[in-house]
C-alpha cells in the first residue's frame, strides 16, 4: 500500500515540478552576464530602455518582456576605406591593396588616384547607436568618402603624392569626428591610418618610371653643377695665375724701365760733364759691339801697336 501511494504522489507531483521547471528556466532567461568589454542594451516591451547594463551579472524581467542586447564598446574596430580588405595584399604602388580597389577623381577632372585610409572606431554610446541608424557602420563609410572627396576635389595628384601623411590622417580624422556629431551615430574614431596614396595600379608603373626619368634629370643637374664647380673654380685659379704673372712682368718690366731711365740720366750727366771722354768711351763700346770678337790684323812698317788708337778723341772739337 505504501509503494502504491508513493507512486500516484509521484505521478501528481511530476506535472507540477516539470512546470516549475519550466518556470525557473524561463525566470533564468532574466540572469544577464556582460563581459568587461561589452554593454547591454535593454528593450523592455519592445521599448530602448536609456539605461544600459554595465559589465557584471545582472537581472531582468524574464523573456519577452525584457530583450537584451549585448554588443562590444570596447573593442576597437577596424574599416578601409578606398579598398576592400584583403589580409594578404601587397602594399606597393603596383600591386591592388585588396580584392578592389577604388579611384577617386582630382580637381582637374583628367587625374586619378588612389587612397587607401584604415579607419579604427568604437562604440560610444550604445543607445544613439541602436537607435539613431539601423546600420550606423555604413554611414560612418559613407561620410569617410565624404570626406576623402573633399579634400581630392581641389587638388591635382603631385599635390597629393606629397602630402605629410601623419598631418593628413590627423586632420581627417578631426574632420570625420565633426561629421559625425552631426548625425549622433554613437560612434567614436579612435584613430585614422593612411596606408598609401598612389596613381591607379594600371599606370603605376608609367608613373614610377616618370619619377624616376624626373630623379635622374636632378641627378644629372647636380652633377653638372658640381662640374661646373670644379670648372669655375680651375678657371678662377688660372685666372689668378695669369694676373699674378702678369703683374710680376708687370714689375720686372717697370724696374727695368726706371734702370733704362736712369742709365740715361746718368749719360746725359757724363756727357754734359766730360763729353769728349764719354762720347769716345760710346764710340770704343760701339765698335766692340760690332766687331765682337773678329781678330784685327794691321799691317804696316813700323807700327808701334802703344800708339795705336780708334777714333778721334777731339771729335766734338
């Protein structure tokens, strides 16, 4: 009689104890865990609550009357922005930066060029971004080609080849801040990466081989510069040379003038003094002048060679 009691209690309990199972299942769905990095955002009748659920164990009205949803604010993520992403791309001008790769139109209207931006974001207000968008990440991309074509428009591509690209994603990242508080997405940029600014990969290569032609023209100015240089300076040292040469002949050649002038001086004096002795003397030199060294030969009888003279010594007489 006791087993058979205790099994029709068993049989009348086991309806109730599965329906508080049940029930303490369904009191459990109200038991919300949020990791440190997330936050949860709380739909109480299909209604955003303003409050969020804050990392921690917390515990809410059981399904479906409260609705959670748990996102990350603290993670940082990452979106391209002039390409689609590909982890194994090459980063050179010659090679696509991903699977696509896009080309924006400069200010002239006849340049391309590509510019491939890494944007970094995170959540910043779990509510705005629940409920200001349905898809707050495609605007956030769509106002970051706003912001690229903004600053491509007036610009030609020397210009933008030769950006400082730490000052350009600084101030990008500024000015997509600013757009975004126009629309209160609940988005915050964190930082923006400019990864490269390059001619489209069809005529990368033309337009290397250009900078290239253009770096070897200055090299080869450089060169003749240096040449020129040397040049001048060999030419400013000749020219010093052949002044200086000149000037010393310069001299030599006044010495020996002032040394003509006065030996004259002094003749004249001696002719003035004593111009037989002197006039006789010109006369004895000329001769010895003309002759040189030829041997004389007199001939005469009785010739006494002590009282043989050239000249007349009385000739101004």
């Amino acid at each position: 009689m006791r087993s058979l009691w205790s099994l029709r209690l068993v049989k009348k309990l086991i309806p109730y104890t599965a329906i508080l199972a049940v029930l303490l299942l369904w009191v459990c769905t109200g038991i919300i865990q949020v990791e440190t990095y997330e936050e949860g955002a709380v739909y109480r009748f299909g209604r955003l609550q303003s409050e969020t659920l804050k990392p921690g164990i917390h515990l809410v009205l059981p399904y479906p009357f409260d609705k959670v949803k748990i996102c990350s604010t603290g993670t940082v993520n990452r979106m391209t922005v002039g390409y689609i992403s590909s982890e194994d791309s090459d980063n050179i001008w010659t090679a696509g930066h991903g699977s696509s790769e896009y080309k924006l139109l400069l200010g002239g209207g006849n340049e391309l060029v590509s510019i491939n931006l890494r944007i970094e974001y995170k959540v910043s207000d779990l509510k705005s971004y629940l409920q200001c968008s349905a898809e707050p990440e495609s605007i956030l991309r769509a106002l970051a080609y706003e912001a690229v074509t903004a600053r491509t428009i007036n610009t030609d591509l020397d210009s933008m080849l030769s950006v400082d690209r730490t000052a350009f994603a600084g101030s990008f990242a500024d000015d997509l801040s600013e757009r975004l508080e126009n629309y209160d997405l609940g988005l915050e940029i964190v930082s923006v990466v400019l990864e490269s600014i390059h001619p489209p990969v069809e005529i990368a290569s033309v337009y290397q081989e250009i900078v290239s032609a253009g770096i070897k023209a200055e090299q080869y100015m450089l060169e003749a510069e240096a040449k020129a240089a040397v040049t001048r300076a060999s030419a400013e040292d000749s020219r010093n040379t052949a002044i200086n040469s000149a000037n010393a002949a310069k001299s030599t050649a006044v010495a020996a003038a002032r040394a003509e002038v006065a030996g004259f001086i002094a003749s004249v004096g001696a002719d003035k003094a004593y111009p037989g002795s002197y006039r006789y003397n010109k006369y004895l030199t000329a001769i010895g002048k003309a002759y040189g060294g030829a041997r004389l030969v007199i001939v005469g009888e009785g010739i006494d060679s002590s009282k043989i003279y050239f000249g007349n010594i009385n000739l101004t007489k």
